[in-house]
C-alpha cells in the first residue's frame, strides 16, 4: 500500500556507514536486479555544489560555513520543488540544528526517514581506509562536534557532527517517522532488512524481486563493478576504493588502544545500539534509542546542539 508523500524522504548516515549500499538495494530492487552503480537513480544528494549554488548570489567557494547553514533550507527547497515525488534524498547531515542558524534537516520539508547505522570501531576502520587517515585521526574525527564534509568549490558543506551525536541526532527523532537500520543487520540478513525498509516506506513488497536486488548487490559484485568502471559518486580525492570488504571484524584489526578510545567517546550510544552487549545480534535498547517518541527520551526534543553543546561535551 503507497503511503501518502509529504517532502523529502531521508536516507541518512554517518559516513562510510552503509548509505551507498541501501540505495544500492533500493535502485536494485527497482530495476528488478539490474544495477549500474554509475547511474543510480533512486535517490537525490543534498551535498552537491549546484544544489547551494542553484539558490546562492555568490560562488560556492566564497561561501563560509554560516552562510552555506543559511541558505541551506532554499536550496533544498529548491530541490524538491523540482523533482517528482516520492523524493529520496541521501544525506550525511546530522539531524541537528547549529547555534543561530536553521536546521540542517527542515521537518517541515520531510516526510520520513531511514537511517542506517554501523558500529563505531567498523566505521573507523572504513574511513581510516577510504580516506587515507591514520587510525588515530580517523578516531578523533569521529568524535568531533563540528565534523564538516564538502566545504569547497565542488561540494556543499554538510554538518556531521560526531558519531554518537549524529545517531542521537536521527535515531531519537520523534517529530517525523524514522527506521533504524544497523549495517551489522544488512551484512546478516539483507533480505530481511531490505524488506522492511519497503515496508516502511509504503511499497509493495514482491520476495522473488527482493531476493534478486540482494543477489545484484553483494559486496564482491559492487567492489567489481568499481574496479572496472570506476564510482562516480567518488572524487577520488580520498585515494581509497569506495566499496570495500563490509567486514565487521573490527575485533581482528583494531588493537586495544583503539577500542577503548572509541569506546570511551561513543559508549553510553553504543550501550543503547547494542554495540557494547558482546553480542552483534543484540537490538538496541527499547528503553533509550529506537524507533519514534520512545527514543525521544535520551534526547529530550529529538535533537542536539550542533555547535559544541552535546550531551558528552
């Protein structure tokens, strides 16, 4: 049964956390298995140069960070005025709103959500290796307030924030409907997550379709398809491959130093994700973060300050 569209529908993520790969899915699923990781049309970005550049009176490049915040709601706006309805829109902002200036993510403009969320020891080891950091700046990023992506001539700003901060940020959310996906879950039973992911989103679920677009979205398969033909949705500026293992082996590669790091800054979120229960197949608390008003509880309002305000400080 289709449900009834209001604006933006978000797919939202912490960086290298599983974005690309849901859409994957959801293009997949689409076309009835056929993928072309160079033409995925499901979704929209809200981090592209011309979408801030479409609505700004001035070059992108000379655009500080306060102004970009500025003029964010028209551009995105902008952007769903012009498109046809359901609109997908994929986003690395944190669902926040910075001192002084508007919300990164208009509620009034959105209709619902998708979040998808990995463990925080995966995830720095995905971005140690996609942007050539080192694992101690890799860590130290994650837990950075004001993490930006973009902020040049190229890409729009987006406000990241931190991990734990951008997980409150989407997963507290209680003003619009959001579904929390974990990465950890996809890599076990893609079948079951995809599912329910249309489900949620008001499609027509056909299980021979959805066991295809699996099938078509490997990890393997998608790290092929970049190998020979290259991923347009990476500048490779970053000097990594986009598509990596998926692993979730952290426990093999991060050495104790670095766990605790991690584990220091993000733990009382982990707790609630699951993260910390020394089990991978543990849900998330439905006492703290979860799914609509429940998990307003940790966050009061559904959100976080975005300049330096956070829960942890």
């Amino acid at each position: 049964m289709e449900v009834e569209r209001g604006g933006a529908i978000w797919l939202a993520s912490f960086p290298k956390s599983g974005n690309t790969w849901l859409r994957c899915l959801l293009e997949a699923y689409r076309r009835n298995g056929v993928l072309d990781i160079n033409d995925i049309r499901f979704s929209h970005s809200d981090g592209g140069g011309t979408l801030m550049q479409g609505v700004s009176p001035m070059p992108l490049q000379h655009l500080d960070f306060n102004s970009q915040m500025l003029l964010r709601p028209a551009a995105i706006f902008n952007q769903l005025c012009r498109l046809t309805k359901p609109i997908y829109v994929k986003t690395h902002s944190a669902n926040i709103q910075p001192d002084g200036l508007p919300p990164c993510i208009p509620e009034q403009w959105t209709e619902r959500a998708v979040y998808v969320m990995r463990d925080p020891r995966s995830v720095v080891l995905s971005m140690s290796r996609f942007f050539k950091f080192s694992l101690q700046m890799a860590v130290e990023t994650m837990r950075r307030i004001d993490f930006r992506l973009g902020d040049n001539a190229t890409f729009a700003t987006v406000f990241v924030s931190s991990w734990s901060n951008h997980v409150r940020s989407w997963a507290g959310e209680s003003r619009f409907p959001v579904h929390v996906v974990r990465y950890e879950d996809m890599a076990r039973d893609a079948v079951k997550e995809l599912t329910e992911v249309l489900e949620f989103l008001g499609e027509d679920v056909d299980p021979d379709r959805v066991q295809t677009a699996v099938e078509a979205t490997r990890l393997e398969k998608l790290r092929e398809a970049e190998k020979q033909s290259g991923f347009r949705e990476h500048s490779g500026q970053e000097g990594g491959a986009f598509f990596g293992d998926g692993g979730v082996r952290w426990q093999d590669e991060l050495g104790s130093r670095w766990v605790e790091a991690i584990e220091n800054d993000h733990g009382d979120v982990m707790q609630l994700m699951g993260y910390l229960n020394g089990d991978q197949q543990t849900s998330p608390s439905e006492d703290g973060i979860g799914h609509g008003p429940a998990s307003a509880r940790l966050l009061g309002d559904g959100r976080c300050n975005g300049s330096g305000k956070s829960e942890r400080g």
